[in-house]
C-alpha cells in the first residue's frame, strides 16, 4: 500500500511545488531528480521484498447508471516489474536531463512535464480498471504531445506533436469501443472481474464462449464471440497506435522532434510499450483471430521497422525504427500467447533502448558545442565521435550488442524467448498468413546489420577533428549511461538459456490474476534441442559476414537499387499514403460541407424567408397599387364631381348652399311624385 | 424560505431592472447592478443545489383559469421547480451570467439600455429554467427572444442586423411548433390536483376517475400541462385525458402516424432548432460571430442548453414512446451534428466560427445520448450540456480576449503567441483541450458516458444501429483535429502577426480577464475530476425519465 502511495504521490509533489518554486530552476531540477531517485529506490526495494501478493486498491469514483469506473490499483508481480523498468528510465533520463537541458530557460517547466508523464505511466501500469487505464492512456499520450512539443516555436516539432497525439486518438477510439462493449457484456470494467468470468470458460463453441459457473453471471452466461472479438478489435486498435504498429507506425520517428532524452524516455521505453503492457494485461481475452492477427502485425512491424531503419540518416531516426521494430516483436510474442517472452523483451529493450537514445544525446549534446556543424544528428557528420569519446564508446557498443542479441547481452536472451516461441507458434496460422512470420527471422539479422551500419559511421568517419575540440562529457551524462549498460549486461538474466533461474524471467511467470492458464507453457523442457539458438546464432553469424562483406569489404562498390533506398529511407511511403488516404480526404471534407453548409443549407431555410419578403413586397405593391388607388380613386371621382358641379374656385359659400339646397328640392319633388 | 428563494431568481433581476431606470445612473452603476443580478442567481441557485432540504423545492399557486363550460376549466399555474434538472442548469446560468456581466465592464454604447436588457435576459433566462408550467414555460422561453434580438442587433459586430434577424426567425419559428402542440396539450391534458380539489378526492382516486372516463367527471375535469408532478401528491405529470388525441391507449392517428407522433415531432424539431442540430444550425455561425463576447457566452452557455433542457424536461417525459419510436432519427441527427458540425470546424478560417461549429458537434452528442435511452447516456447527455456550457464560455472569451486587442480573429492571421502571450497560452490551450475531450476536464466524463450509453444501446436489438456509437466514437478523433490544429496554429510555432503596430497591442491577460477565465477553467477541472456530485443529483431525475422510456422498449436486455 505504501508503495502505491509513494509511487503516485513523489511526482504528484512534484507537480504541486511547481509554482512556488519554478523561479528556482536548479533547486527545482535537483530536487526532482532526488524524487526520482527516491520513487527509483522505492519500486525496486519493493521488487526484492515482495512476497508475490498481489495488492488490491479500490475506491469508487462516480456512477451513472451500471458506468462505476472504480480508482481500482492492483500491484501484482507484473505491475511492479513494469513499474521498476519506468522509474529506473525515468531516474535516468531526470539525472540525464540535468546536464542536457541545462541551457534551456524553460527547464523547470520541462521538469514539469516529466513528473506528469512519470505520475500518468505509474497510473496506467497500476490501474486495473478499464477506465482508469483509459484516463491514464490518454493522458501519458497527453504528456508526449507536451514533450514532442516542447519547443513549440519550431514549426516542425510543433507539427510532430499534433501527428502524434492525432495517431493515438484513432487508437483511442478503439479503446472507448471495446470499453462500450465490455462494458455492456460483462457490467464492470474492472479487469478480475471480466478475468473472473473467463476462468469460468470452457471455450468457444459456435461461436459463443460457454461459462460454466453461470451462477456468479447469471444474465451473461453466454458471451457472444462477435462481440467479443470486435471489442478485442478496438484494443488492438488501440495497442497499434500506442505501440507505433504498422500502419500506424508513422507518428514514433517524427515525435523525435522533442528533447533527446524525452525520446529515451517516452518513444523508447516506456510509454510506446503500454500497449504491450496492455495486451499482457488482457492477454486472457483475446478471440483466436485476434491472436492470429496480432502475429501478423508484430511480424510486419518488426521487418518493416528493421526494413526503414537502414538509410536513415538522423541518428534519433534511426533508433526510432529500430524502436517500431522491436515492439513488433513484443506484439508477435503476445500473439503467439508467449505472454512471458514478450513481456520479458519489454524490460531489456526499455534498458538498453533507453540506453542507446541517452547516449545518442549524448553524442548529440557534444556535436552540439561544435559550431561548424550544420546537422547535429546527421551521422555524416558525427564521423569519428566514438573513437574520440571511448568511454561512450565502451557503452554504445554494450548496447548495439544488446539490441542485436549477441549471447552474454540482455538482448540475446529475450529475443531468444520470442523466436522459440515464433518456431513453436506458427503453425496456428491459417494458409498464405503462415509465410508472413518468416520476415521476422529476416529482420534478426537485419537488426545487426543497421547497427554496424551506426556503428561505421559513428566510429570511421573524419568530419570533424573531434579531439581538437577538447570536449569533455558530463558526469551526468555518465552516471545513468552506466546504470543502463549495467542493466544491459547477460548476467541479470542467468547467463544460461535456462529460463527458470533467470531472476527477471522467473518473476515476470510467477503468479498474476490475470493470466490464461498454460499459454505460457513453452518455457519448460520444450527448448532441449537448443534448435532455435543454434539457428539464430546462424543468422548472427552470417549477418556478420555480410556487414563485413558490404561496409568493408565492397564499401562504394556495392550499388544499393535506388527504389530500395528510398522505400527505406520513406518509410515505405506511409506518411504520403496516410496523407492521401486520411489527412486530405478529411480536410477536404471538411471544405466541401463548409460550401455546402453555405449554399445549400443556409439558402434552403433562407428561401422561405426570402420567398415571404417576396410576397410582402407583391401584396404592399397591391395594396399601394390597387386597394389604395381605388380608394384614392373614390376621393378623386369625389373632388372632381366637386369641381364639376361647383361653380368655380371664385363662387363663394352661399351660391354653393344655395346649389345645394336647390337640388336638395329637385330630388325631394322626384320622390314625391 | 425555499419558496421566495426560487421566486426571487425572476425578481431580482427584474426589480434592479427597474432600478436601472433611475436617471443619472452612470454606466459603472449599470454595471454593477447587473453583476449583483448575476451573484444573485450564483448564490440563490447554488443554495438550492446544496440546501439541506434536497429533494425538491417548488412554488405552486394558481394563476389564472378559463371555464369552458360542460368541458370543464383550463388552469394556469405559478409553478416553479428547482430539481436535479432545473438546480444545475441555473448553476450554470449563475455562471456564465457574472462571467458575461464582467466581460461587459467597457460596454460604452448605451449603457443603460443594454444593462437593462442584460436583466431582463437574466430574469427570463431563470425563468424558463424554473417554470414547471408548459406556459409559463413558454412565455419566458419566448421571452428571452427579445432582448436577446436588441443584444445582438444593437451592440453586434458589422452584420449584427442579419444576424439578428435571423435568429430571431429561426427561434420564433422554433417557438410555433411549439406553440402548436401547447394548444393541443391544454386540451387534453388533465390537471390532476385540479381536478382532484373540485371533485374533492385524493389525487389517485382522481386518477383511477379518469381512466375509467366516468360520468361524474363531465364538467369537472380541469386541463393543465404540468412539466413536473406536484411533489406532494406524487402522482405523474402528463395524464392525458382517456380517449382523447395524446391518449397512449387509444392512439388515434392522423395520416397514418398516432397524434402522439406528430406532436412529438413538432416539439423535437422546435427545441433542435434551439440546440441547435444539423440541418436548422444555420442561425447559430451567424448569431455568434456578429454578437459581441459576453453575450456570445451566454447563447452558447445557456441559449443553447435551453434545447437540450427541453428534450429532457418536456418531450421526453411527455411523449416517451414517440422518444423510443423515433430512436433512430435523434441518434441519426446526432452522429451527423457530430460529424457534420466537426468538419465543418475543420474548415474554418475565423476562430470563432470554429468555435461555433464545434458547439454544433458536441449538441451532437447530447442527441445521442438522449436517443440511447439508457442511464449512462442520459446522464453523459445532460452532463454535456453542463460541462459545455463551461467549455464554451472560456472559449468564446479566449476568443474575445484576442479580438478585444486588434479585431480580428481569423486563424491565419496569428501564430507563435505562446511567445507574446504565455498566461494567454497556457489558458487557451487549456480551453482547446478540454473541448476536445482530455481526461481531467468535464467534457470527457460527458463524451464516455453518452459513447457507453450509445453501445449498450447500439448492441442490444431494440437500440441504436451499432454504427452509431462507432461514428460517435470517431467523432472523438475529428474533435482532437480541428481543436488541436486550430490551438497550435494560434498559439504555437513562429512568432507572426499580419500587422506590425499588432506586436504593442497584445499585452498578457488583464486582472478583469484573469478573474472570468481562470474561474470557469478551474471549473471543468473540478466537474472533470469529480463528477460524482453533479451526476448523484441528476440520478434520481433521470432514472425516473429512463424507467418511463424502458417500459416502451420492444426488447429487454
């Protein structure tokens, strides 16, 4: 409970003293970084000491109608893991930014930001509840648009948030689906009670999933799978944009517009991995179908990211790719059920991913003082920088090797996990689906190979006299550069492919509530052969032979086929596609409704009213014309009889009275007689 | 105590309308008796939500009748109830009027008939919150029609007479469907307490009475349209008499369609207009750009609310199987408002276009969630139109504030403001999230409660077509354009402004801005994080509306 509370309530502090004391800037900074140290220090002491009891949270929040979105928190194993890889990043990037940031004049404000990113990601790993996991996913996405934008007077970044956070609304639509369904099927959004109703399970039948304890559901003791598998719709939905899936992948390479180790924190480790974190969680829910899909789309993300990540140029750009791929591995895993092998390869891609972007700012941070550069993060320029620095140097090298899974690298073991998995896995494909799995055995090696394309450039390369220069890197950057490559390193996981003593592997299997029983099941006795071992290491090796064959060997002799280079570096193109597709079809919808608003609509009620205006004129027009003349008329015919009978303007009254009376005898004698 | 409180919502505004009046009065004194108007309701609304005595305060007096002879008497009553549906919506009124009277500090072009006018808008404005009579109701719905024509047509911008005019034809015509199916009901609409005191029986014998259409009931019976039943009899509003045209039982039809229908129609489309719903907007972009900022606040805070309010006070309650007949139709009007009045948004060029379009897409929702007929759309509907009145009042300011200082909002014309203006910035950016829906402000719990409301509708055979709740859903999407993209063109990137002399014109927020801004942005923080009070008040009022539409529902899920 304690730890919850802690957790939660260290950035919220952070938060609350922002407007007292953002005037100080290094006090502020400072201090937030001892919080982080302390929420840091908190989740893992409470990662060792834990005795694997789930702890359980719950205090209502409002209701309308059967809508009762508890605060419902759950810290299991599972949370608390997901909950040590945040904090550890985000004390990375806190102690990191110190140094980074440390020009910026807004940076208590940056500070500021981050504590709500840390505050909204703790949220969303503990909660438990399909609302409060919806509230938090919007609001860590909330927090990436404030980072992405940063600094928002620069038009590009400025225009990488909006894409980003437009992204993840799609996915969120999808999210707002499935919690309409499940809400409706099951009542509750809490996550152990809609566990609770498939224990009770006995699988799908005619497409119905059959409960056999009817009696805690009495009125939903048949779910349909249709609905099922359209709300499952919607959080896959939701996980491809979150996690940059292709084809939604195209927001993660532009968010890297924002600060460096915001990229570390947020596009590398841990808020691009919620939607993995949410597949674990709902990983008892998900149709066969979706499953299949699921498979299809990690595979295709995790070649295609492989695929663009090549003839990038940007340094940031580069590992973003290579971020979309890996995650598409993480998808592929828990498509395939290996919910451990997923979940698994989460945690040492966050540390050493982290690692990677931290030092690319690093690099990017020393390029920087250099004022002859035109590109800071153009890797042509960067030539020779590592040779310069050895000590980032040292670290790069730890990291790329944990990313290309090189045995005795943290990399290497999870990576294993998920391929063993894929190997045993791909038969459940139906068909022509059962070939797209191999793109991911291509992307293995492809991994290596854009690493040693980074590495080439980021070590051979003579740009610049970078030892002239007498650049020195801050301790700051060292100290959780270090930490990271520590974490890095094969020894945490066992060093063996035994996964059963492997400290992280054998806390991610122990017990949590909400797991379908025996999907795991691969782990044990079923990799004797070491099949797969031998044959990633094949891939390894000859993806070795082939980096030395084309950047050493052949070098400018080699001819990459130009549509190749620039499918890679376009990202296939889908930032074009979703431009035609989407972005103008809407705008343009938008314009065209506009017009019709105008010259349709509006005209259509105003027609009636010119119309009446019309009628109004044509009757006042009658009225002056006709019904006024013909009075007029009258008092005409009048005064001209007047004149007529009268004698003259010069007769006077009496002539006229005597007229008068005259005729006034006339006619009394005609009626008389 | 209750009784004069509820009263004195009307009066006050119109006794210090009064003191207006007094010559010599100077603009400033105008100015603070329309402020003192404002708290008052403020104050008096916001004792009637918290007052110990919950459950319903209601003043009940007769007011004037006309003996018909053998058919019986038609009655008119002084019937004013503050309940869960009334109490928030003057809340809300109490608002955005001291919001809107502060906004009117420099109002410099005839003081003293626009401070009288403002009054008389407060008075009729509580007054139509209030009435529990359908007449009554009427004649301070019409009301509000006139001074809001003068507001507009006089102290508006350069086409302020169209659009005055415009409105006013929009509304009135609004107001005479209305009017048709008010005559009809006050003949045939028992007046049960009425009707119960002259036959001196208790008010459920009376009912049975009249059921069985007996003998001794000729010449007795009293007509009445009550919106809300007497509390202390308990019996149901809307009795209609047996055999007549709006008897559920007998269902007499006109042109194939049971009178009930049409009289359903006719009321649904006169509040629509009001709302206002796609097709019969068009009044709302026009009314909003030409009127000046507080008086846009309160069209879009209250004017509009008055639409939805009706739906849920009388045609609902009135006609529910017409509301479950027609399902269809409300929850196909609201998806398209939804859509249609987003991208439209989306294609704005002026800001507070943009603005007025979005209020267009986000009525839509309330359409929605009314049509869903369950709890949690009700509730996410009626929620939307409080949380955005809140919305749309900082907006419409936000808007104000920037056409204050150089008269001219169209969206291209800035960018880079953050820089010039960051308190400006953070409170801007503020308004543009929570319109489109960011958890933590009010606006959310509205849209996913009306969104969960339309899918259990939506799956449940009797309900909504599925692709209902789906469009709506994605309608969360086009909102996060056109508010995004509208914010971070205004107010982020590079530093632009088309005029140079602009640059010495845009000072940060005054004090007087500050104090009408922050208010309402903390507002739809508060109704964002906390949403239980505002939802356990409607609870009640609502669930009574929802078991009445649920009996008429062909399938039960």
């Amino acid at each position: 409970m304690l730890t919850i509370f802690l957790l939660l309530g260290l950035p919220l502090l952070g938060i609350a003293i922002y407007p007292f004391v953002a005037r100080y800037k290094s006090f502020y900074t400072g201090f937030s970084s001892a919080l982080g140290m302390v929420a840091w220090v908190v989740s893992v002491m409470a990662l060792l000491l834990t005795e694997g009891q789930a702890m359980r949270l719950n205090t209502g929040w409002f209701k309308a109608g059967s809508f009762m979105p508890d605060l419902t928190l759950t810290l299991d194993m599972h949370a608390l893991l997901m909950l040590g890889v945040v904090s550890t990043v985000a004390f990375a990037v806190q102690v990191f930014s110190q140094a980074y940031m440390r020009n910026d004049s807004r940076i208590a404000t940056y500070y500021l930001y981050l504590h709500f990113f840390v505050l909204a990601m703790f949220l969303l790993v503990l909660s438990s509840n399909l609302l409060i996991t919806f509230v938090a996913w919007e609001l860590v996405g909330f927090s990436s648009w404030l980072l992405i934008g940063f600094w928002y007077e620069r038009p590009k970044a400025v225009f990488a948030s909006r894409k980003a956070f437009l992204v993840n609304r799609i996915g969120d639509a999808g999210f707002v689906l499935a919690i309409g369904i499940l809400l409706a099927l099951f009542n509750s959004m809490d996550y152990a009670t809609i566990q609770q109703v498939f224990s009770g399970a006995s699988g799908f039948n005619s497409g119905l999933l059959i409960l056999t304890d009817g009696d805690a559901y009495p009125s939903y003791t048949i779910v349909s799978q249709f609905w099922l598998t359209w709300a499952g719709a919607g959080l896959v939905l939701a996980v491809m944009a979150k996690s940059a899936q292709y084809p939604l992948a195209v927001w993660l390479p532009d968010a890297m517009q924002g600060p460096t180790p915001v990229s570390a924190l947020i596009h590398a480790a841990t808020m691009v991995a919620a939607g993995v974190y949410l597949l674990l969680r709902f990983q008892f829910f998900f149709t066969p179908e979706l499953l299949q899909s699921l498979i299809i789309i990690g595979s295709i993300t995790a070649f295609m990211g492989a695929f663009a990540a090549f003839a990038q140029h940007d340094i940031k750009k580069i590992l973003a790719y290579s971020t979309v791929s890996q995650l598409g591995y993480m998808v592929l895993a828990m498509g395939l059920g290996a919910w451990g092998a997923g979940f698994y390869h989460l945690i040492t891609h966050a540390f050493f991913k982290a690692g990677l972007f931290l030092l690319a700012g690093a690099l990017i941070w020393l390029a920087h003082q250099n004022k002859a550069m035109k590109d800071e993060q153009d890797i042509r320029e960067m030539g020779g920088m590592l040779r310069a620095f050895p000590i980032l140097h040292a670290l790069f090298l730890i990291f790329a090797a944990a990313l290309a899974g090189i045995p005795l690298f943290s990399g290497f073991y999870s990576k294993e996990a998920i391929l063993e998995a894929l190997f045993q896995g791909q038969g459940s494909l139906d068909g022509a689906w059962y070939l797209v799995p191999f793109l991911v055995w291509l992307a293995v090696p492809m991994t290596f190979l854009y690493m040693i394309r980074l590495w080439k450039y980021l070590y051979f390369g003579e740009a610049y006299d970078w030892k002239a220069l007498q650049l020195r890197v801050p301790p700051a950057f060292l100290v959780p550069l270090v930490l990271l490559a520590l974490l890095s390193l094969g020894i945490w996981q066992g060093l063996g492919l035994d996964f059963s003593s492997n400290f992280i592997y054998e806390r991610i299997i122990s017990s949590s509530p909400f797991i379908r029983a025996g999907s795991d099941a691969w782990v044990h006795g079923a990799n004797e052969g070491h099949w797969v071992t031998y044959l990633s290491l094949l891939l390894l090796a000859s993806a070795a032979a082939m980096a030395w064959l084309f950047f050493f060997f052949l070098k400018d002799r080699l001819q990459v086929p130009k549509f190749l280079r620039s499918l890679s570096i376009n990202n296939w193109y889908l930032d074009k596609i979703h431009h035609f597709l989407l972005v103008r079809p809407m705008l343009q919808a938008g314009k065209g409704l506009a017009w019709l608003d105008q010259k349709f609509i509006d005209p259509a009620v105003e027609i009636p009213a010119k119309t009446t205006v019309i009628l109004a004129s044509i009757i006042a027009w009658v009225d002056r014309k006709v019904v006024d003349a013909l009075v007029k008329g009258l008092a005409g015919l009048a005064s001209f009889t007047g004149r007529l009978v009268g004698i003259g303007k010069h007769s006077g009254m009496q002539d006229v009275v005597l007229l008068a009376f005259g005729l006034f005898l006339i006619i009394m004698l005609w009626l008389v007689f | 105590m209750g009784e004069y409180l509820l009263s004195s919502l009307i009066l006050v505004p119109l006794l210090l309308m009064v003191l207006a009046w007094i010559p010599g009065l100077g603009q400033k004194g105008l100015w603070v008796l329309s402020l003192i108007a404002s708290i008052w309701i403020l104050l008096a609304s916001l004792g009637l939500l918290l007052g110990s005595d919950a459950a319903v305060k209601y003043v009940y007096l007769p007011w004037f009748s006309l003996e018909l002879g053998s058919i019986g008497r038609i009655q008119f009553d002084y019937f004013l109830v503050a309940d869960g549906l009334s109490g928030p919506m003057l809340l809300l009124s109490g608002i955005t009027l001291v919001v809107a009277s502060l906004a009117s500090r420099r109002v410099s072009k005839y003081p003293k008939a626009y401070f009288s006018l403002f009054l008389l808008l407060a008075a009729s404005i509580s007054g139509s919150f209030l009435a529990a009579d359908f007449l009554l109701f009427f004649l301070f719905f019409e009301f509000m029609l006139l001074p809001m024509y003068f507001l507009i047509g006089i102290w508006g911008g350069p086409r302020r007479t169209y659009a005055a005019i415009k409105f006013f034809i929009y509304t009135l015509v609004g107001s005479l469907l209305i009017l048709v199916v008010l005559v009809a009901m006050y003949g045939q609409t028992l007046h049960v307490p009425a009707t119960a005191e002259k036959l001196g029986l208790s008010a459920e014998e009376t009912l049975i009475l009249l059921e069985s259409e007996d003998e001794s009931l000729v010449g007795n019976q009293v007509y009445g349209v009550h919106l809300v039943p007497l509390p202390e009899l308990g019996v149901s509003s809307f009795v209609q008499k047996a055999g007549g045209i709006f008897d559920a039982e007998a269902a007499l039809k006109w042109k194939g369609r049971p009178y009930r229908y049409w009289a359903f129609l006719l009321l649904l489309l006169g509040f629509l207009i009001k709302l206002p719903a796609i097709p019969v907007h068009t009044w709302l972009p026009d009314a909003h750009v030409e009127a000046s900022t507080p008086i846009s606040v309160i069209l879009a805070a209250v004017l509009l609310k008055l639409g939805g309010y009706g739906l849920f006070r009388i045609v609902y309650p009135a006609f529910p199987d017409a509301a479950v007949h027609y399902l269809w139709v409300i929850g196909f009007l609201g998806v398209l408002s939804i859509w249609f009045g987003a991208l439209n948004a989306l294609a704005q060029q002026d800001l507070k276009k943009l603005v007025a379009y979005s209020s267009v897409s986000h009525m839509g929702f309330v359409l929605l969630g009314l049509a869903s007929g369950s709890m949690e759309g009700f509730s996410g509907a009626y929620y939307q139109l409080f949380s955005h009145g809140l919305i749309s009042a900082l907006l419409f300011l936000v808007v104000g504030v920037l056409y204050d200082r150089v008269h001219d909002r169209q969206i291209s014309n800035f960018s880079g403001l953050n820089q010039m203006m960051p308190a400006f910035g953070f409170i801007a950016g503020l308004a543009f999230f929570a319109s489109l829906g960011l958890p933590g402000f009010s606006g959310f719990i509205a849209e996913i409660l009306v969104l969960v409301g339309a899918f259990a509708s939506g799956m449940d055979d009797g309900g909504l077509p599925f692709w209902m709740p789906v469009a709506g859903a994605l309608g969360l999407v086009l909102a996060a354009a056109y508010s995004l993209w509208a914010y971070q063109r205004v107010w982020m990137g590079t530093m632009f402004l088309r005029k140079e002399e602009w640059r010495q014109l845009l000072p940060d927020l005054t004090f007087r801005e500050r104090l009408m801004l922050y208010p309402l942005g903390v507002l739809t923080f508060i109704f964002g994080i906390w949403p239980a009070w505002l939802l356990d008040i409607l609870a009640p009022v609502l669930g009574q509306l929802h078991k009445q539409l649920f009996q008429y529902y062909t399938s039960i899920p």
